[in-house]
C-alpha cells in the first residue's frame, strides 16, 4: 500500500493505494486507516473518508467474523448481476449500481486518539470492478480547542 500526504496546521489528508484481487471485494482498511489516524496526532475529532471512483466504495460493518464481508458480497452479487439487461456498454453497469447503494464516502468520529468504531465495525474498501488498485481519501480533523473562559 503506498500513500501521499500532506499536511495542513488543523488537518491531515493521505491517499492510499488499496489493491484489491477480485470483481467484487469487501477489504478491510481498518488497520491502514487507524495508522494515518495515529499518524496524525488528533486527540479528538473526525476522519473522513472517500473513494473516488464510480465502480468502488467505502463502507462500515461488522469485522470480526469474515463471512459477513463474504455473505454481503455473494448478495450484491446475486441482487445486482455482472451481466444483465443493462444500457451502459463498458459491461460495469452492475458496479455502478452497487457503488450507488453503498456509497463513496463516511466519517468515523476519533475519540482519544482512536477511531471511534463499535466492537465489531471495521471498515471496507468496496470493490466491484476488479482487480484494480484503488484511491482512498483519509482526511482528519481535528476538534476545535475548547474555548477557556
């Protein structure tokens, strides 16, 4: 995984580079994403994420058993098949779909200087027309100072 970054006085933005090695594929990115958060030295905040493709997305669910990642692929897939009646002629249209329903973008709140995520969460870079090597925005940032009176 390589990434850029840069650095602003209230916030931290990186890029990764997420490889994935199937069509459709549930990575998790937790632990690439806690990295740029400790990284960062935020305390309390926000950590924004995007992916900027149209055939790929970000999502949290649960990461601790496998097979839930597995069982929400095999559905997508079996909701959405790779080939079906569709207009678009790139023969994607189905990862565009996808994609649609499960988004591009979401925000994790940071508390003590940790992803705030429940138990089980982890979070996933989507795929659903690969194998490629895709983009994932991490943008942190930081709660204001509280104001002292």
């Amino acid at each position: 995984m390589a990434s850029k970054a840069h650095r602003s006085s209230s916030s931290v933005a990186r890029t990764l580079s997420i490889r994935t090695t199937r069509r459709t594929e549930l990575k998790d990115v937790t632990a690439e994403i806690a990295a740029v958060v400790s990284e960062s030295g935020c305390v309390d905040g926000e950590c924004y994420l995007y992916v900027p493709h149209t055939t790929a997305g970000v999502l949290v669910n649960e990461g601790d058993d496998p097979a839930v990642a597995r069982d929400i692929e095999a559905m997508l897939d079996r909701l959405i098949p790779h080939r079906g009646n569709y207009e678009h002629a790139e023969g994607n249209s189905d990862s565009h779909i996808k994609t649609a329903l499960v988004g591009s973008s979401e925000a994790v709140p940071i508390e003590n200087g940790r992803l705030a995520l429940g138990r089980w969460q982890a979070i996933f870079l989507a795929e659903f027309d690969g194998p490629r090597t895709r983009e994932l925005r991490v943008k942190i940032v930081p709660d204001p100072p509280a104001e002292v009176s």
